[in-house]
C-alpha cells in the first residue's frame, strides 16, 4: 500500500471517529419512558394528532423507503466497515429520535412495532428546550423531557401539563436541528435551513414554519378558545399539492413564423416563487427535477428536442444520460462486482436540476454517508429563474403548419432505476408533475 493511500484511509477514518464522538452525547441517556406517547395527546389535541399521522413526521423510521434505505444500505455497510458505526447510528437521532436517546440502537424494524415507530413524536418536539452551537444540524436539540411541554404561544393553560411559550419555536433553527446534516466527510448532505438562511425568505423574516405548518383558525385543543392555529401538516417533497406549481414555466419561440428548412430556438423560463430553499433539496442524493420538451407537428408527429450545452464545469451531470453510477451501493449488498445502476432513468437529452453527490471514488451516490464531494448545484433557489435554451433544426419532412412545443417539468422522490434496484414501491419512484408551458410556431413552405 502506498504512502499516499495509507494516509488517506487514516484521514478518511479519522473524519468517522470525529463524527461519531460528536454525535453519540445523547445517546442512551433519555428511556423510553420519559416520553409520552403520542396517543396520549390526541386525546386533546385531536386535530393536530391526526394531522401529524398523516405527515412525514409520523412516518420518518417507518415509510418504506426509509427503512430500506437505513437496514439494506447504511447498517449492512456499517457492518462491513465498522467505523460507520456511528454515523448510521445518528440517523436514528433525527429518523428515530426516542430510540436512539433510549439507546435503541439499531432499532427493530418497523414490523416490530416497537416505540422506535414513533419516529418525530409530539413529545420529543415539545420538550425541547433549545439547540447545542451555533449553527443546527445533526440532532442538535436539548431536550428536557417532563411535564412541563413548550411551544410558539404565551399564557397557554392544560389540565395534562404545564405549558411555556420558549422563542426557538417561532425559529427556523429548529427546524435546521433535522433538515441540516454534516456527514462523516464533513459535508453537508441536508442544508435545507441553510439554504432559506442565505435566502431573500430569511431576510424577509419568513421561516419554515409558516409555509410548512401555515396558520388556520381553530382550536389547538379541545378545552382551548378559537384562534389561530398552526397546523402541523409538515407538507413537503411528498405532498403532490405542495410540489404542483412550485416552479413557475413558461417558454416563447426566438421566431414565431420560419421557413420548412430552417433552425428553431425555444427559450424556456423557470422560476422558484414558491419555496424559501433551493429546489430539489433535503435528500437532494435522492431526488431528481428535469425538463422535457417536445415538439408536434401539423400531422400530430411528435418530436423530443434535447436542451442546449451551457457548458459549465459539471454540466454532464444536469443533462440525460445512460451513464452508470450508485456502484457504492454493491458494497452494503454484498456485490463485489457490481457496476452500479443508470444515472437518471430520464430521457436522454432532458435538462436535470441537481447536485450530484459522489462517493470517495469519485462516483455518484445516494449513500449521504458515503459522500466524500459534491457536485454542480444546478438546482433553482429561492426567486431565482433559470433559462434554458432549446435548439431545433427542423426535420426534412416536418408537415407545413403550425408546431406546437410543451415543456413538462417532472419530479421523482427516488432515481427510478436505484429504487428498482432496491426494490422499493413504485410510489416513491413516480414522476410527479411540477408545471407544463406550451408556445408555437408557424412552418411555411
């Protein structure tokens, strides 16, 4: 072994052990116990209990991506490296939070229904009383579990507990504990309240909350006086209603009526008026944005039409391609040999909005925790418009008339071909539709 490589492993292990010292402070030092169930509270706070079982909240050790990802991928590779121990355990402190204060480590798996399924429950959020450090990220919070619960609202009163207004509640902070990650590397994998910090959102004084948990009139309890409401609807990557729309598309023709034979450019505009943080974001490693464009002629044939090279560094990661990548992924499942899966699974050609994450090997990832560099951000923040150009020489037998061009912005939560690969259900690999524009042009002879 040479000098060189010999170095790198220690450093490479060093980053581990750092991380994994940081981060194991809570574990096993809070039972079980301590906390109440959140059926408990849904004896009171009957609609915001039912909100939250129907939110990523409720399912964030048990949805079915999650734990594959976690038991097939992160634990089998932390069994063949032993110093990923550490950090796969600390995606419980986020995924899992009771049992990972509990020592709970690794959890059972959801089929065993242990208290490791209440994945973010009321009472964890509720008892925390503020953030270790500056800036969160990697389950930073201070819990204090106990009678007394605290939130965003003075002068509350309840028969259960004591109440106490405490400000992180009002904070993006809080939200930056889970939705900003460090990985063993150093790198952050989740920046999501990072990227709202450095955001017009964060200047303009609007946190998460008050898109992801907007405010209702109602009451928070069934004793409490009608007023505003937070609601805990935590509506995000996996709420179609949340993604349709989330970027504005519109598109124009440079000429509008040309010539049988002539070059064609469309001009395609993207616009992020929607959401205080880039788009895609969170689990950026996972999920894949991109632009399809099409072109129907007089006599119906329809054509796909690649997007123009802005030729930037990176930028063969942002457009369609057959390419292998996720080879890391052979490790965990025991594949020597294996060569990894397709990059995109998107029509080649398409413009992809991303950040390519890539492993030590310098090779793409979805294994956050393998993550060693990242890529291009070629993603749309925050008020931000993209343009994307499209140039078409018109086919030798394209019908005279008019040409019709639609522009489909699709996002998946999953890399189709990782997830197939994984075999996990169809629903987290489903192209989910963000926005369409269509334009025109007139063929003459």
């Amino acid at each position: 072994m040479s000098r060189f490589k010999l170095l790198f492993i220690l450093l490479a292990l060093t980053a581990v052990f750092l991380y994994a010292a940081d981060d194991e402070d809570k574990k096993g030092t809070i039972p079980y116990s301590q906390f109440e169930k959140p059926e408990t509270c849904a004896s009171c706070h009957v609609d915001i209990y039912q909100q939250w079982t129907q939110a990523m909240m409720s399912q964030a050790y048990t949805h079915h991506w999650d734990e594959i990802e976690y038991f097939d991928l992160a634990v089998a590779h932390a069994e063949k490296v032993p110093e990923l121990k550490g950090p796969v355990d600390g995606c419980n402190g986020c995924h899992s939070p009771l049992a990972y204060l509990a020592g709970d480590v690794t959890p059972p798996r959801p089929s065993e229904n242990s208290r490791a399924n209440e994945s973010v429950s009321c009472d964890l959020c509720h008892t925390i009383t503020g953030i270790h450090g500056d800036v969160p990220f990697n389950f930073s919070y201070i819990v204090n579990p106990g009678r007394k619960k605290y939130g965003a609202k003075e002068g509350l009163v309840s028969p259960h507990h004591d109440t106490e207004f405490n400000k992180i509640f009002t904070q993006a902070e809080f939200c930056g504990n889970c939705h900003n990650e460090k990985n063993p590397y150093g790198i952050w994998v989740k920046s999501t309240q990072l990227e709202w910090k450095e955001g017009p959102y964060s200047e303009d004084g609007v946190p998460c909350h008050q898109c992801h948990m907007p405010k209702a009139l109602g009451r928070n309890a069934k004793m409490a006086k009608e007023d505003m409401v937070a609601q805990h609807l935590f509506n995000g990557a996996h709420d179609p209603g949340k993604l349709a729309g989330a970027i504005e598309l519109r598109m124009h023709p440079v000429e509008r009526e040309v010539e049988y034979d002539a070059v064609v450019e469309i001009k395609v505009q993207l616009f992020n008026g929607k959401a205080g943080h880039k788009i895609p974001t969170g689990s950026v490693e996972d999920r894949i944005m991109w632009l399809h464009v099409t072109a129907t002629d007089a006599d119906g044939k329809k054509y796909h039409i690649p997007v123009d090279k802005k030729g930037f560094e990176g930028e063969e990661y942002t457009i369609g391609s057959t390419e292998l990548a996720y080879k890391d992924m052979g490790v965990p499942k025991g594949l020597p040999d294996f060569k990894g899966v397709e990059r995109d699974g998107v029509p080649v050609g398409d413009r992809i909005f991303r950040m390519p994450y890539f492993d030590p090997e310098g090779v793409m990832t979805i294994m956050q925790w393998n993550t060693k560099t990242l890529g291009v951000d070629y993603r749309i923040g925050p008020r931000e418009t993209k343009i994307e150009t499209f140039t078409w020489q018109l086919p030798e037998n394209i019908a005279i008339g008019k040409v019709t061009f639609t522009a489909q912005l699709n996002y998946q939560k999953l890399v189709k071909p990782v997830a197939d690969f994984l075999g996990v259900p169809e629903e987290e690999s489903e192209i989910l539709p963000i926005n369409s524009a269509t334009t025109w042009i007139e063929v003459y002879d």
